[in-house]
C-alpha cells in the first residue's frame, strides 16, 4: 500500500514538474516570436498631453482608504510616445508608455491590476507594470510585473507608504510595426489593515466605518485611525 502511495507521489510530481517545464516552454516560445532589442524611437519632449510622463502624468486622488480607482484608455499607450527605457524591464518598456501620479493620506495595501488588450499583431500579451516611488527615469523602482506574453491581467500588490508621491508606469515590450499597447483598463484599490483587533477580528479601512458587521458586537461601533479613535453609540 505504502509503496503504491509513493509511486502515486512520484507520479503526481513528475506530472506537476511535466506541466511547469510545458508552460516554462511555452512562456519562451511565444516570447522569442518577439523580436527583442528594437527600441520605439523615445521622445524627449515633456508633457504634451496628459500621461505621457510624470510632468502631467494621470492623477489618482486619494482623499482617504479604503479607496478604489478605475481608468480606461481606448487608445492604450498609443500617442504618449517612449519616454522611459531603461535597462531594468529588458524589452518590456521599449515602446510606447503611460504615466500615473498617487499618493496616499495613510499607508495602504495597493492592488493595480493592469487589463491590457492582445498585442496589435495579435500574437500575444506585452504589457507591463512598474510602481516607482518618484519619477521612473530618477526615482526608486519599487515593483513590477509583465505579462510574460500570455498573462493577463497583470497584476501587482505593493504597501504604500503614507504622503509619499508614487508614480505608476504603464508600458508595452514596442516592435517596429507594434509600438504600443492598443487598449487597457487600469485598477487601483486601497486598503488598510489598522493595529487593532476587536472581538478577535481585524479592523481594516473596509469594515471601520461599521464595526457592528463583527459577531458579538452590537449597537454602532466605528473606528477613525486617522484620530485612532474608537466610537461607540449604545442605544438606551
Ligand atoms: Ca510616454
Ligand atoms: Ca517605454
């Protein structure tokens, strides 16, 4: 019995180990069909329209968390021009980019979720995503995803600190007769775990504003973390 169990085990992992090396595989096909090192041509001038780079960048306002943000661009990074290629990404920020500016009142949790269309000659997925703390070209990389020439959509996770000014880079792995991302639909939702636990459950920025949703607590119970303040409305 023991031994059909091991042979089992072997079997189940030679098949995972099998899949991985299949994908893996994949994963490099479909990439090497992309021609590597052409570069868009970049563009120098600043801030001709808004995204192009972090001088007019897209603005994300967050006035408190939890907090949700949403954007669609029909004509993806088209017209924004190359302006960040750098060494980091390889080939996956040599076209066409978009750039959006957030800052946030308290440190968060962000979750950009990065819905990009099928590449513009159709065979594959090239998109990408950076969170920079300052500017790409002089801050601080921060994080980043690509989506490998078949994932989508790419997503990131990353805590934010409070009142610091991040930039948001969106960009396209740009052929000389595909230069940009041809549409995409940009996500953002805050949240917030606070140092507060009530009836053994976690306060976060979704349920402070009602605590009563918690079992065991009743009448109206409410948590501000800006003034750490925890209010209680009993009803007499
Ligand atoms: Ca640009
Ligand atoms: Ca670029």
């Amino acid at each position: 019995m023991r031994k059909k169990v091991l042979q089992m085990s072997l079997l189940l992992m030679f098949g995972v180990f099998l899949t991985g090396a299949l994908m893996a595989q994949k994963l490099t096909t479909k990439q090497a069909t992309r021609s590597a090192d052409y570069h868009v041509p970049k563009t120098e001038a600043l801030g001709r329209a808004i995204g192009d780079d972090c001088s007019n960048p897209f603005l994300i306002e967050v006035d408190a968390v939890s907090f949700s943000y949403s954007d669609t661009q029909d004509n993806g990074t088209c017209g924004h021009g190359n302006t960040y290629d750098g060494e980091e990404f390889t080939d996956w920020d040599n076209g066409e980019d978009v750039v959006y500016k957030i800052q946030t009142p308290e440190e968060a949790e962000a979750i950009i979720t990065l819905d990009g269309s099928l590449s513009g000659d159709g065979s594959g997925y090239y998109h990408m995503v950076a969170i920079f703390e300052g500017c790409p070209d002089t801050g601080t990389l921060i994080a980043s995803a690509n989506s490998s020439g078949d994932v989508n959509p790419v997503v990131l996770s990353q805590v934010l600190a409070a009142n610091t000014e991040y930039f948001i880079l969106v960009d396209y792995w740009g052929i000389s007769e595909d230069p940009c991302l041809p549409s995409y639909t940009i996500g953002v939702e805050l949240s917030a775990d606070y140092d507060l636990k009530i009836a053994g459950v976690q306060v976060t920025s979704d349920n402070a504003g009602d605590l009563s949703v918690i079992e065991g607590v009743s009448g109206t119970v409410s948590y501000d973390n800006a003034t750490k303040t925890l209010t209680f409305k009993m009803q007499w």
